[in-house]
C-alpha cells in the first residue's frame, strides 16, 4: 500500500489542468512537426492550450529549443517541460533492459552514497552562471508571507488572475569555494515592471543530494526502470522518507514565527550504475496538517561539465514549484484558491578560481608613472571573475533547486 501511494502521489503532483490538450510527449513531438517554420508568435499561441502528461529529459528539451528559437517559443517550451517536471518518464525514454536483482541494487545505492560524501569535496573552488526565470498563475491580487522549503523561499509579491506565465528572469554568480556555496546576489534581467518574485533557491551544490541521500539510505528504496540519457543508460530509483526520518526542512511563517516543519517525502534518484553518480534527484514534500494543502517540489539534474582542464559533474538545471494559498488567503485558512510558482533554473560558464599576474617591463610603462606591481591585475585565490564573465544572455533558466537544511536538532 505504502509503494502504491507514492506511486499516486508522484504521478499526481501536477499544476491545476488549464489547457484543453493533454498530451504524451510522443504526440507532441509530433504537433511540434507540424508548427516547424511557423512564426514565433504563432507557435507560442498554439502551444498554450497544450499540457503535457510526460516528463521532458533535458536533451530532448534542448532540441525542441534548437527547432524552435524564438523568445515566446521558447518560454512555452519551458513552461511546458517545467510543468511536466514530476510526472512519469515517457515510453520513448525506457529502456529493455532486465532489472538488476537486490543485490546490484543495494551496490548502486552504496556508490550512491560514496559518491554523494566524496564528491563535493573533490569538485574545485569554482563559479558559474546561474540564471533563473520565474513563472506563477494568480488567482487573487494581494501579497503573501514568505516561506521556505529548505533555503528556497517563496514570496509571491502582487498578483493578477492570469494562468501560468513567466513574470521575470534574473542572473547571479554562484561561487563554491571550500566545499561550501557561498550566497550571492541576483539581479533582475526582465521583469514585468518589477524584480523576479516567487521561489529563490540554493544548495545544487551538495546540501541538497547529502541530506536526501542521508535519509534515502536509511529508508524505503524501490527498483524503478533503466532511462536513456546522453551517454549509459541511467538506473532510477524511487524512493520514500516518513516523517520521522526525515531531515528535509520546510519553514513556515504562522504570524509573527517561523515554524520548522520536516514532512516526509519521496521522489526519484538517477544513478549512473558504474559509478554512482547522481544524475538526477527529485524531492516531493508530503506536507501533513494544517499544511496539508500546501505542495513543494524540487529536482536538480547533474551532468559532466567541462571547466578549463578538468571534468566535473555539476548541476545544469533544475525545476522548483510550489503550491500555497492565494495571497488574499488568511494565516491558517487552507481551503481556498492555490497559487503555483515555478523557477526554471539553468547553470552555465562554469570558472575555476585561479590567479594570473602581468608582468609589466619598465620601459613599457607611461612616461612618469610608476610601474605596476607584478601582481597588480591578479585575482585573489577564491574570489569569482567579473560579473560579466559568468551572465550568459542567452540562457534559460530553473532549482531549483533549492538547498535544503541541516540535520534536525
């Protein structure tokens, strides 16, 4: 019962139904044949009465947007790949393959495990771009109290009734240095009149995979299916974390207080079998009452990242929503319209931290001035390279995923 539950719970969390076509991704693919050399502005129109019933994989995402890039094509392929985040992996993307028996299993999920303690300690002091564009629906104008889930927070801002539709995007520097992601400052790059709202996420770079696969580990861990990706086949796991064990944290403001709750969840984990690298982690909060009606989601995908001389597996993208009260909503009161919110986040110019320095001879500097030092244009070890290093213009954006806390007390 308890596996037939986290089944239903994973294949229903879904935005409210707002389109009249429903379709599997193999249908989709081929609406999207049929738009091919239309004008952007018309694909757009065309692709918003349309929700999609399967989960999107990353590269088949990155071609569509290739097929079609202009701006409002674009946003509609996100919004409907973002959306589809936490359903089921579509039959084009299951692979033939015999599952391992018990055993090979719990070997896959021990490399997991190693993989998850030795791997951020091995990744450089490095940076990256890390842009992300946000989109909401609203049901009510107002404003809401902000919350968190992990460190993601939520805060809705002003709204107006419309469906789900992208309201800004923004970009910051994401700086990991010391195994640790030092907090950084976003600014907005397009907004409708006002800075991105909504979810703000952080922790792709470790808290997020070492508190999950600390609590998965400990828990229920079922055989899912082998998935194609762009290099080996990939091993998925689903797996369930009861309250009790749980040490995933989801804040929530009752007036004036913050209340420190750790539901229990469930979700997904993509392994690479060979070594154990996580490819992909998703997390569905279960909240319980008076919360009950509240719902939170995150999943970061992971992938080999080329950074000057080396190899990495780092996130490239993630997808965080939430689900809350409308803002006209009181404290407490549950019952009444939802607003979701979604980050599409992407991470891209990735840096390793390093120094140079220039050497300037004296007969090469200005007549009377004195000559620089030879470390003058060195950049301190562990600080990022200019801003305009790291924004990539052209960027999508999503965690989200958000970084989640610390172990409970």
């Amino acid at each position: 019962m308890r596996r037939c539950a986290i089944l239903l719970l994973f294949a229903g969390f879904s935005f409210p139904a707002m389109a009249s076509k429903s379709l599997p991704v193999e249908e989709f693919e081929e609406l999207l044949a049929k738009l091919q050399n239309k004008p952007d502005a018309r694909v757009a129109q065309e692709l918003a009465d349309v929700e999609l019933t399967e989960r999107v994989s990353l590269e088949r995402l990155t071609q569509w947007e290739k097929s079609f890039p202009g701006a409002k094509s674009h946003e509609a392929l996100m919004r409907l790949a973002d959306s589809a985040a936490f359903l089921k992996t579509p039959a084009l993307d299951l692979l033939r393959i015999a599952p391992p028996d018990n055993d090979t299993q719990e070997k896959m999920l021990a490399l997991a495990s190693d993989y998850v303690k030795t791997s951020m300690t091995r990744l450089p002091n490095l940076s990256a771009s890390r842009e992300t564009t946000h989109f909401e629906d609203a049901a009510a104008a107002g404003s809401a109290a902000e919350w968190h889930i992990g460190s993601l927070g939520i805060s809705p801002g002003k709204t107006e009734s419309k469906p789900l539709h992208g309201t800004g995007s923004s970009v910051s520097t994401v700086t990991y240095r010391n195994g640790k992601e030092v907090p950084a400052e976003e600014r907005a790059i397009h907004s409708e009149n006002r800075p991105p709202t909504g979810l703000t996420t952080s922790g792709e770079f470790g808290p997020v995979l070492a508190v999950v696969i600390g609590d998965v580990v400990r828990n229920q861990v079922t055989w899912s299916h082998w998935e194609q990706s762009s290099g080996d086949p990939m091993a998925v796991l689903t797996y369930a974390v009861p309250e009790d064990h749980s040490n995933f944290e989801v804040q929530i403001p009752v007036g004036a207080r913050i209340e420190n709750v750790y539901p229990a969840y469930h979700g997904e984990i993509a392994i690479d079998p060979a070594t154990g690298g996580i490819l992909r982690l998703t997390v569905v909060a279960d909240l319980m009452g008076p919360y009950q009606s509240m719902q939170a989601a995150i999943v970061v995908e992971y992938a080999p990242v080329a950074i000057e001389d080396r190899t990495c597996i780092c996130p490239v993208h993630g997808v965080a929503l939430s689900r809350i009260p409308t803002p006209g909503a009181a404290q407490g009161e549950h019952g009444g319209a939802m607003q979701t919110q979604m980050n599409d986040v992407e991470f891209t110019h990735y840096h390793l931290f390093g120094s140079e320095a220039r050497i300037i001879a004296g007969d090469e500097g200005h007549a009377g001035q004195p000559t620089p030092p030879a470390n003058a244009n060195a950049t301190p070890e562990g600080s990022p390279p200019d801003s305009h290093q790291v924004v990539s213009p052209a960027a999508t954006v999503p965690p989200a995923v958000p970084a989640t806390a610390p172990p409970k007390p």
